[in-house]
C-alpha cells in the first residue's frame, strides 16, 4: 500500500490494494488478456462497451483467437491473439501499459522476413541497373578519350603542315 501514485486519493488507493490481494482477484488475474481487455473496457454491470472500436477489436481477437492452434494453451493464445489485433510499441503493449515484454510471433517475424527480402531483391536490381549504366559510361568515356587523342594527333599533324608552308614561303621571300 506504500507510494500511492499523486492522482488517486490514498482511501481509493487503499480499496484498490485490498481488491488486488483478493483470491478472487488473483484467480481472475490468470484468466487470458482478451477477458481482460473485455472487463476493462466494458461498463460495470453491464454489456455496453466504451466504445464501438472496443468492441470490434474484442471481436476480432475472439474470431482469431478460435482459428489458433488447439495445442497451445489458451493463455498463450489469448496473447499472441492480443498482440496481433493490438499491436505494440517498444515496451508499451496498447491496452495492458507499459513494461509488456513482447514476444513476436512467427507470423509477424516471417512477414519481416519477406518484406527484408523484397526489399534486398529490389537494392539487387537497382544495384544491377546502376552497375550497367556505369559500364555503359565507362565505354562511353573511353571512346570519346580515343577519338580526342585522334583529334589531337590530327591538330598537331595539321599544325605542323601549316607551320612547314610558313617556313617555306619564308625561304621563298627574297
């Protein structure tokens, strides 16, 4: 019963601390997340939910929850359902706070796998499509450093010719 959190009312504080050391509490405790996450988001003694997208994930989590693998045990179900339809960030579980330790499932890991896949096969061939272009530049550039050492030879033979005529025409003048 030590350290109340500032927001809730010590005498409040104290009836939730007496329900939780309860046996019937502690019994419900071990019930799976998807009864839970219905108790919590249903009015007190009744059906109506909070809010209609409560009660349409709760609805989706039953649907799956019944087309899992009867061999593992409901409780390991009931969370690998609850992290499927809820989702999670880094240490946060939507619906059941922080600190949830999340284990991903095989289909939400095997789902990763194929998007890495994909996206490896299209770095590939981006890679490929780059690597072409640049031989294609490559042999461009040489050939143009071909025809520019041709134009050369061809700029000093011509310079030479002309620089010959010049000379002779000197020797010529009288």
């Amino acid at each position: 019963m030590a350290h109340p959190p500032e927001e809730v009312a010590v005498p409040i504080w104290e009836k939730c601390c007496d329900r939780f050391e309860t046996e019937a509490y502690k019994i419900e405790e071990n019930k799976n997340v998807i009864e839970f996450y219905k108790r919590t988001r249903t009015r007190a003694n009744s059906s109506w939910w909070v809010t209609p997208a409560c009660e349409e994930l709760y609805e989706r989590m039953k649907t799956l929850y019944a087309d899992h693998d009867p061999t593992q045990t409901s409780r390991e179900i009931a969370e690998e359902v609850f992290c499927e339809v809820m989702g999670s960030k880094c240490k946060y579980m939507r619906g059941l706070g922080n600190s949830v330790i999340l284990i991903p499932s095989p289909s939400s890991r095997s789902y990763l796998v194929t998007q890495l896949t994909q996206e490896v096969e299209r770095y590939k061939s981006e890679l490929k499509i780059s690597k072409e272009k640049y031989d294609t530049l490559q042999n461009n550039m040489n050939t143009l450093m071909f025809q520019l050492a041709s134009y050369h030879e061809k700029i000093d033979l011509l310079w030479s010719e002309r620089n010959s005529q010049e000379n002779s025409q000197d020797e010529t003048l009288p």
